[in-house]
C-alpha cells in the first residue's frame, strides 16, 4: 500500500518547510542551519545589512558566498537548484509593491540590491531576495 509511503514523505516535506521559516538569531544558530544545508565547512560568518552572509564550501569542494534571512531562515544561494529573478521580474515586483524610479540594480549572488524612490516619496536602499523577490530590507538613502 502507498498510501503510508506518501503519508511519510509529505510529513518529512512539512517538517523541513516548518525548519526552515524559523527566525536565525544568532551566529550559531545561522552556522547549524548552514551545516544542515549541507554545508560542513562555513567560514567569515558576518551579520550585515540585515542578512546572515558566509563563506561556504560547495558540494564541488570550491568556496562561495551564501546567505540567511534571519527572518525566515530562507537560504539565498545562487549555485542551488533555484532559479533567479531577472532584472526586469525584480523591476516588475518592486513596482507592484509601490516603489518608483527603480535604479542601479546589482546582483550581489542571490541577492538584488536596487535603488528607488517608495510609496512616501523618499529614496531608498533596498536588498531583495533573488529567489522570490521579497525585499529583505529597506533603508532611508541619504
């Protein structure tokens, strides 16, 4: 019967999806959630610009940057298997989100950081998710 396999499998998918929409506090817990990524070996571990951001070492043994949204614990990686957004899909999202002017977008490996002008008129910094484009942050541009 394969009813039970499947029970089994969709518990196992809902418990790692529950995981991983736990907040990361704090260095140690941003470095258990990488090594349980797969990543055994994490190195330069910083918080910055509202993102946990690391050194890591690659199933393919070579060294590259990773990041954590300590909010989620999404990881944003752009050697994983998930896409990223495009320029104009970041442009698109942003603008349906009320911001204008968008400008000077970098992708930064899985993160997009743009400039624009928001919702109240003020101009701002922000750094998005290049895998989903939700923007991780917003920060007053002076």
């Amino acid at each position: 019967m394969k009813t039970p396999t499947l029970l089994i499998a969709l518990s196992l998918a809902f418990a790692a999806s529950a995981a991983s929409a736990q907040p990361v506090g704090s260095a140690a817990d941003a470095t258990a959630r990488l090594q349980a990524a797969g990543y055994a070996d994490v190195r330069d571990l910083e918080y910055d610009d509202d993102l946990w951001e690391a050194e890591v070492r690659h199933a393919d043994g070579r060294w590259h940057d990773v990041a954590l949204d300590p909010a989620t614990g999404e990881l944003m990686d752009d050697r994983g298997d998930r896409g990223l957004m495009t320029a104009g899909d970041v442009i698109a999202r942003l603008q349906a989100a009320g911001f204008t002017e968008v400008r000077d977008l970098d992708l930064d490996d899985a993160v997009w950081e743009a400039d624009a002008r928001g919702s109240d008129g003020r101009r701002v910094e922000l750094r998005i998710n290049a895998h989903s484009g939700r923007v991780i942050s917003e920060e007053i541009d002076d």
